[in-house]
C-alpha cells in the first residue's frame, strides 16, 4: 500500500497554467539590430524547432516534469504488511574465553576434531541469532576483559563478532573474575528480573584483579543470574612416535578446568552450572538455556517503510537532462548557422 504524506502538494499541479493565464504580457519594445543572414538563421530556427507536435511534445514533458516533482515532493511511502516482534525483555551477556587453551582441538565434530574456539562460533553464533526479541552482548575475555559489543538488539551484528573474535587478542591468561565484573557493570542498570550472564571459560581464573566469588556475590546481590559452561574434553589420546599408536598416551585436556569455581559461580547467583565435552553437549546446552530464558508471549507489531519519493524525483531529473541536451542541441545548431552567414 502507498501513503502520501504531503498529498495536498498535488493540488499545486496547475499553478504553471494559472502563472500563464494570469500574468500580464511582458511590456517594453526590444531593439532591433539588421542581421543580413536573418533568412538562413530563422529558417533553421524553424527546422530545429520541427513541426507543432513536436513543440507540443516539449511542453508536455515540461509539465510532466512538473507533476513528478509534486509526485516526489508529497512523499510517496511504500507501507509492508504487519509484522510482528516478540518482546522477551532479556537482556543476556554472552562472555566468551579466549585464552590461548582455547585453541586445543578437542572438540570431536563428525570425524574430524576441531578447536574449542571453532566449536563457541559455530553453536554460539547459532544459538545468539536464534535470539530473537533478546538485546544481546558479547564480552571476550582472556588476560584482560572486554565489551566486543555493547548490549543491543543487533544479533547479526553481535554474531559476526564472536566469528571475527581470535584466540590471544585479550591475552593468553583467563580473567574470569573480570569478565564478571565487567558484566555486572553493563548489567546493573537494566531492569531487574531480566538480567543475565552466560560465561564460557576452559579454565580456571589466573589474573583477574577481582576474585570470581566475589565478583559472583556482587552480581548476586544486584539480582544478576549467572550461567557458567565449563567446555573441553575429559579424554583426548596423544599420538606416540611419528604419529603412530606406538607410545600413545591419554591425557585429560581439561585438566585445568576449575569446575568448583564455576559451579559455585552459578549456584550463588541462582543460575546453573553446565559441562560441554563435545559440540553436541554444547548444542544442547544452548537449548537447555533457550528453556531457562524463555522468549515471553507479548509481541509488538510494526508495518514496514520504505520511502518512494526518490522515484519520481529520478524521472524528473531524466526528463530535463534529455531537454537541456535538446536545447544545447538547437543552440549548437544555430550558432553553427551564424558563423556560415557571418563568413558568408
């Protein structure tokens, strides 16, 4: 459906008529000056200006050009069908590790084993753009924390961030207790009941200059819930000599992960504590989160806008292009005939 917002701008479209109509004549004399070629120029005069319907064409595109300008100056909107918007209220901090053991492939995917980093974008970026009516950020953490992207509801925006995120950016330690305190700091102003942290860590805190338990009491007492996910593998087989099953050994890669700490992280601050082996676990965490957090059943509904206006305009600005070429043209024409006579 098309909206005009200014449509009493159409009711101008006559005015260049009345102007005419109602005008008195322009008075004075003109000067006569003797051009002894005035034969040559007036008949090519009349050919360029060709046969009456040709000279009617030109004015009809002069008003043409006029009612498009009206067209575009009473704005003309494009108005789409209603759409609706779920309204959750969330608002969910997403804080990602990024030390340097994020990058022990681990993670079985399939056949092939992949990072613990590879394993957070691919099923994080899933889970944050099935985030739909959340305002989202995203907080990466390593030696030092900070906001990759401010709270928002710009989910594409705060997934293609996480996919461009890259292991030792932050530093090679973890900064767990940090990483709290920095969401609490974006958090606490926000409506109570609605604030929340999911943080992803495969380790234990190293170098924070804020313990995490006391980083968790704060959040706690300012209503924050905490989801903590303790990521990477129990088991992983180390290759003995050249590769081979010779000397193999099996270690667990996980060996520093400090489950206590996040356990206790989430249980003071009324969320849960969550352990991802593999990306499947990790998968179905995220679900299990999306059950916790749900989507609320209000919605909001907009209609779309699009404004039309820039297409008569274009027209218009066509239209005279093509007649200032053609009276370039005509001038070209006669000026060529003058200096024949002139010489003549």
């Amino acid at each position: 459906m098309i909206e005009w917002l200014w449509p009493w701008m159409l009711l101008l479209a006559p005015l260049p008529w009345l102007w005419r109509r109602l005008a008195p004549p322009a008075g004075g004399e003109q000067p006569a000056i003797r051009a002894p070629f005035y034969s040559q120029w007036s008949q090519l005069a009349q050919e360029q200006r060709g046969t009456p319907t040709r000279g009617g064409l030109s004015l009809l595109a002069l008003w043409a050009v006029w009612i498009l300008l009206l067209l575009a100056a009473a704005r003309p909107q494009w108005i789409g069908e209603v759409q609706e918007i779920p309204e959750s209220g969330r608002d969910l901090m997403l804080a990602v590790d990024i030390s340097g053991s994020m990058q022990v492939e681990d993670m079985k995917a399939g056949q092939r084993m992949v990072s613990r980093m590879l394993a957070v974008k691919q099923l994080g970026g899933q889970f944050i753009a099935e985030r739909q009516g959340d305002r989202l950020g995203l907080i990466l953490f390593g030696s030092r924390a900070y906001v990759q992207s401010p709270l928002s509801f710009d989910t594409a925006t705060v997934k293609r961030f996480l996919d461009e995120s890259q292991i030792g950016f932050a530093g090679q330690d973890t900064a767990i207790g940090d990483a709290i305190g920095l969401a609490v700091k974006r958090l606490k102003d926000r409506p109570a009941d609605q604030r929340v942290l999911i943080l992803l860590s495969d380790g234990r805190d190293t170098a924070s200059s804020v313990q995490p338990l006391d980083a968790a009491q704060l959040a706690a007492d300012l209503g924050i819930r905490i989801y903590t996910i303790g990521i990477g593998a129990d088991r992983m087989v180390m290759p003995g000599v050249f590769g081979s099953a010779f000397g193999s050994r099996q270690v667990n890669p996980s060996a520093d992960l400090d489950e206590d700490s996040l356990s206790r992280i989430a249980t003071m601050t009324g969320g849960k504590y969550f352990r991802a082996r593999n990306p499947q676990e990790l998968a179905g965490i995220y679900q299990l989160l999306d059950e916790l957090e749900p989507i609320e059943l209000d919605s909001a509904s907009y209609r779309p806008r699009r404004a039309l206006g820039y297409l008569p305009l274009a027209l218009a600005l066509a239209l005279s292009f093509a007649l200032a070429a053609q009276r370039l043209w005509q001038r070209g024409a006669l000026r060529a005939a003058w200096r024949q006579g002139a010489v003549e």
